[in-house]
C-alpha cells in the first residue's frame, strides 16, 4: 500500500466506524451506515427538552473500545459527528465527537440517539445535504449528511443510503 492511497485509508476508515458502531450496540450489524453531523447548540437544546436519549449505549459499549474521550466545549458552532445507522424505520445517531481519528472512535454515551418509525412524523431534505427529523410530539432534530466529502473521512455509499432512506418518509 502505497503512502497516498487514499482509496485504501478510506476502506479502513470505514471498516473502523463499523467496527465502532458494533461493538458499540451489536444488535446494529449489517444495518446500513453513515457519518451525519449536528451543530453542539443544537443538541444540548434538544438534549435538555428531554430528546430521546438512548440510555442502553452505555451498557453496550464493549469495554475493549479504548481511545481519546473527546470534551465538547460550548462552542455554539462546533459540530458533533454521529455513526448514523439505519435500518427499516428506524434510526440511531452513535455521537463519536470530531470523529477525526484514523485508528479509535469513542462513541460518546451523552450524546446518543434513537428514533423509532412511531416517533417520527417525517424527514425533509432541505438545501445541500441538511435535513430534519420531525418527530410527532413536535420535536425536530436537525443533522446533515455528505461529512467529510471528498476525503478518507467520508462514507459516500452509506451517503446514498441515507437519501433513500429519507425518500421512504
């Protein structure tokens, strides 16, 4: 493997974030995956209305997922990353910080999501690859898509995923 295979550091990349999201809830294997992302405002908003925590990531974190615990600062404009997975109508936000690490991602257990089909009322595509999640108690969560485009940080296929999934809505 040569020093600028890019194509190759993206396959690892993505066999990491799998590997992540598995190991982190095992009941997710062969779900469909991508990266999304979300203003960190947004989500202590959401997270202080009481917005669907999920509670068990904790429990199933496997204890071998080591690596460098990512602190969220209040920064109104950073971004968190989600391992986003999906699968029928439902869909998990597995929050991995900047998720800039080529070797370990640690999902953080504060910032985790999931959304069943009966607690979402719809999903809208809005310009680029920004959309929301509206949910029947009138909650919204809004995330983008298309992370890391371009470079080995991406999941261009599990990016195509996501558009079909959210035509289903």
């Amino acid at each position: 493997m040569g020093l600028f295979n890019k194509k190759q550091k993206q396959q690892d990349y993505i066999a990491l974030v799998r590997k992540t999201a598995e190991e982190a809830m095992p009941e997710l294997k062969g779900w469909d995956m991508t990266l999304t992302a979300s203003k960190s405002s947004a989500m202590s908003t959401f997270k202080k209305a009481g917005g669907y925590l999920l509670k068990n990531v904790a429990a199933n974190v496997a204890a071998s997922v080591v690596g460098l615990r990512v602190h969220f600062n209040e920064n109104p404009f950073e971004e968190i990353m989600f391992i986003t997975c999906f699968k029928g109508t439902d869909i998990y936000f597995l929050s991995i910080g900047d998720g800039l690490s080529k070797e370990n991602l640690t999902i953080d257990n504060d910032m985790c999501f999931h959304f069943t089909g009966a607690e979402i009322q719809s999903l809208k595509k809005g310009f680029g690859k920004k959309v929301t999640l509206n949910l029947r108690d009138d909650g919204k969560f809004m995330f983008t898509y298309g992370v890391g485009a371009g470079t080995i940080y991406s999941i261009p296929e599990g990016d195509k995923q996501l558009e079909s999934f959210i035509k289903l809505f």
